[in-house]
C-alpha cells in the first residue's frame, strides 16, 4: 500500500484496523517520506520512484506470486505505473484518486502549491504551510469535513514534515516536473491487472472526473464515488474504503481459486 506526498505510512491506519487480522499487508513509507532516507541529490519522479519501489518488492520477495497493489494520491500515481511497467507481478490493482492525469485546467490544490513555492524567495522553501491562514486553506482544500480530529491529524503530518521541508520542495518539484506529472496519464494503456478506482466526489486536490478518464481508458476497471468526501480518502471514508478494498480483493481471490479448482 502506497501513501501520498508529504505524508507516510500510518496515513493507512483507521482502513487496516478494519481489515482480517490474517490478511497479509505491507504498508510502506514511499522514497524519501517517513522512516526512509531523503537523499536531496536523488530523482523523486514518478518514474525513479517506482523503480525504487520495485527494488524494495524485490528484496522481500514479495513479486515471488502477483500481487495486488494499492496506492493513493502520488502512491496511486507510482501504483499504477507499477501495473504498467511490471505487469506479470501485479495481479489487481486499486487506486485512490491517484495523482498523474491530464485535465483541461489546473486543480485548486496545484494552483495554491505553486503558489507557495514559486512566489517567495527561492531560499525559503515554504512548500509547508508557513502561516496559520496558509494552513487553514490547505485543509479546506484536503478535506471535505474539516472537523477536529481530521484537521488535528492533518496537522500533525505538516509538522511532521517541518524539519524536511527542502525534501519536500524537491520532490514536489520532481514529481511535477515535465517529464513526470503525466507519465502515470501516458501508460495507462498498459495496465491489464483488473483494476479498481475508488475517488472523492468532493476532491478539491485531482478532480473526480479522473475516476471516468481511468475507468474509459483500463480494460476490466469499476469505479466507486464517495459522497462527501474530498481527497483524503482514508482519512474521511476509513469504513467504506476498507470494506472496497476488501470487497475488491476477496472477488479476484475467490476467482482465482475458482480457476484452480476447475
């Protein structure tokens, strides 16, 4: 399972509370996010990041048997060229209003980022909020319901990711870059994992619409809207994105032992 930018790993968390305790997961903290190492001089496109998550799957050994991925956001981005690049290891594939289309116009979130990075002085890396009305709007944005415990959670990632912000500057800058924001957009044609899309219908950060550009676009895919809920999926809908999750997991599992029975 792969989280979205500037945050980490336990961003899974209210979702796996509610998964079989036998269920086999692996949450990982995406290059240069959480417990990883942040190597400034390193790429962090969508591409070296994909690679980078491949090497990990490698060395656990985890693409012994195809498996089925999860990614949200950027980690739905890098999930889903994942599926394209390699894709005799993935045997389904779920993305959460995963970052990486074309749309006609730019989304609020990528216009306010820009805006933040791009209008203030090139040494002060202010890709996290530096001001509290700064904060606020970024919530906004994120969230549909920004209620207490949400925005308290949210919070608690910004400052988190405080002492890094240079990091975060360039991957942000990385990921966004030409020869990276639409590489997920120009590979979806070769996803054949079956594929689940699971969106906010209130998404202020990548519009829902991109749940149709998936869903026309990668053979054997079913969509899921959620009503009121913005970007952070896991966050606002942790109950409804499990039981997809699960739901979406258990039917290729049981066709899967269909065919071995047959």
């Amino acid at each position: 399972m792969l989280h979205g930018f500037s945050f980490n790993k336990d961003i899974w968390l209210d979702t796996l509370e509610l998964f079989p305790h036998d269920l086999h997961v692996v949450c990982v903290d995406m290059p240069g996010h959480g417990d990883t190492t942040r190597l400034l001089q390193e790429s962090y496109t969508a591409t070296a990041q994909t690679r980078r998550i491949h090497q990990f799957v490698e060395w656990i050994g985890l693409n012994k048997s195809p498996f089925h991925l999860v990614g949200m956001s950027m980690g739905g981005m890098v999930a889903g060229l994942y599926a394209a690049e390699y894709p005799s290891e993935i045997c389904a594939l779920s993305l959460l209003c995963p970052a990486g289309l074309r749309y006609p116009t730019e989304s609020e979130f990528f216009v306010f980022l820009k805006e933040l990075v791009f209008s203030k002085d090139p040494s002060d890396s202010t890709i996290v909020s530096v001001d509290e009305k700064e904060g606020e709007k970024l919530l906004q944005i994120c969230l549909y319901d920004p209620s207490f415990i949400k925005t308290q959670l949210v919070k608690g990632y910004l400052d988190d990711r405080r002492p890094h912000k240079m990091f975060f500057v360039n991957c942000f800058l990385d990921v966004s870059s030409a020869r990276s924001r639409y590489s997920f957009h120009d590979n979806l044609r070769k996803i054949k994992a079956p594929t689940q899309i699971i969106w906010g219908k209130h998404d202020k950060v990548f519009d829902s619409s991109g749940a149709d550009i998936l869903a026309t676009t990668i053979p054997n895919s079913q969509e899921h809207l959620l009503e009121k809920c913005g970007h952070l999926i896991v966050l606002e809908r942790p109950r409804k994105s499990a039981q997809l999750l699960l739901k979406f997991y258990n039917s290729f599992r049981d066709l899967a032992e269909n065919k071995k029975v047959a």
